[in-house]
C-alpha cells in the first residue's frame, strides 16, 4: 500500500475508533443523568474528575505515580520471571516426549488451581509487601507462556531438525539454530497476552491485601462505594496496558524483522 493511501487509511481507522469511544462515553454520560442511578454505575464526567483528583491531589494512600509504580514493579517482575520459567520449560518438555509425559498431569492440576486462592496463600506466605504480587502474577503469565512454547517447539519441522543432525549439528545447535526461531511466533504471541495477565495478577494480589498499589485503590473505592474510583483505576490500568501491549509489538517486529512480510493477515494495530 502506498504511503500516501496508508496514511489516509490510518486516518480513517482512528477517525472511526475516536467516534466510537465518544458515541460510548456520550450515550454513559446521558444515560448516567437521566436513565440509570449514577451512584452505582457512575459516570464518565465523575470519573474524569476522580482522575485529575488523583494527578493533581494524590490518592489517599499518597502520590498516583506511587501506586502506579509499585503496580508496574510488581508486573514486570512478574512478567519477566514467568516468561522465562515458561518459556524454558515449554521448551525443554516439547522436546523431550518422556519429561512431558510425567510432567502432564502436575502441570495440569497446577494450572487448574484458581489463582484468587493462590494469591491468599502468596499474602500469608510472602506478607503484604512486593513479593506476594509477584508470586501471583508469575503463575499467571508463567501457564499463558508455557502452553504457547510447548506448542512451538513441538511444531519445528522434524525433518529439518534431522537434516541438522545428519550434518553434525549438536543437541545445543538445533536448539539455538532451529527450534527456538521456529517456536519464536508462538511465544512472541504469548508475551502479548502474558502482560496482561501479570498486571491482572498484581492487582489481585493487591486487592487481596496490600498497602500500597492500583489494586489498593480499587479495594478501597470498592469499599467506600466510590464507582468512579474503581472506574479510574481500571483506565489507569488499561493505559499502561496498551503501551506494554504496544512496546512488545515493537520488539516483535525487530525480533521477526528476517521474515518475509504476510501478505493475506492482517494485524490488529
């Protein structure tokens, strides 16, 4: 597509995304005045004002940009952390048939364990500080990745793994040449999910018990009835979401910058 086309292509994608997040927000805000009961479901104006309360006042547990930052510590360790472990041994059990026949079933009682009663028992093992909130949101983002690697590396073309090995190459050498570029788009798809899952896990933890955080406010918003508070807490999440979401995209595309371009798949931008 030419440069001019894309540019007046992009326009009217976010022309029409703009129009409807203010058609939502619009049709909010009369129904909010004249239809349903804004205590309960509040009302884009009042959140907007619970926002510049919090950038420009604090919170009531003090600076917004605290909160957001512990949050964000406890997501990216967490993240970091979990796509490792997953990524690892989604690895090493999709290429090894024995370890992921014993494996099989821990891993699936593992992940059937509801995380709301993992993140009490991180509290009371781990206590109300930053450890608790990375616990969490490693067993999220550690499962996201792992399926999604062990897939990957289950998928590398057998044939071209037993070519490399008629040529010489090492177990190292299909590892690092072949199986982990092969896998790369399987877990390059999960970091995307993956992120949005460690910030789910912090906030639970947070909501669980916490002193400090987004989860916090929400807990406490909750607990006041303040809709626009848990409103506002979940826009501040989302924002910081999107720009993980869009970081990754970035380094996805550096990362796959040696494949040819799709020409029949369109992306989700």
């Amino acid at each position: 597509m030419p440069g001019a086309a894309r540019r007046r292509h992009a326009v009217r994608v976010w022309g029409t995304r703009a129009g409807l997040i203010a058609a939502w927000l619009l049709s909010w805000e009369l129904s909010a005045r004249y239809l349903i009961d804004p205590f309960y479901y509040s009302q884009p104006s009042a959140i907007w004002r619970r926002l510049v309360e919090w950038f420009t006042d604090g919170t009531a547990f003090g600076s917004i940009w605290l909160q957001i930052w512990v949050t964000l510590q406890e997501s990216v360790a967490g993240f970091v952390i979990g796509a490792v472990a997953g990524v690892v041994l989604g690895v090493l059990l999709g290429r090894s048939r024995f370890l992921a026949e014993v494996c099989a079933p821990f891993i699936k009682a593992a992940n059937a364990i509801p995380r709301i009663v993992l993140a009490s028992l991180f509290v009371i093992w781990f206590g109300l500080g930053l450890s608790s909130k990375v616990a969490t949101a490693v067993v999220l983002v550690f499962f996201a990745v792992f399926f999604n690697a062990f897939q990957g590396a289950r998928e590398v073309d057998r044939t071209l793994v037993d070519n490399a090995r008629i040529l010489g190459a090492s177990p190292r050498a299909v590892l690092l040449t072949i199986v982990l570029p092969s896998a790369t788009s399987w877990i390059l798809a999960s970091l995307h999910v993956a992120f949005g899952f460690a910030l789910i896990g912090a906030v639970v933890g947070e909501y669980t018990g916490a002193d400090k955080g987004l989860g916090l406010l929400i807990n406490n918003a909750q607990g006041t009835f303040d809709a626009a508070g848990i409103y506002a807490g979940m826009v501040v999440i989302t924002v910081i979401a999107l720009l993980a979401e869009w970081l990754l995209t970035r380094l996805e595309s550096r990362l796959l910058a040696w494949r040819p371009p799709s020409t029949n798949v369109e992306t989700i931008a």
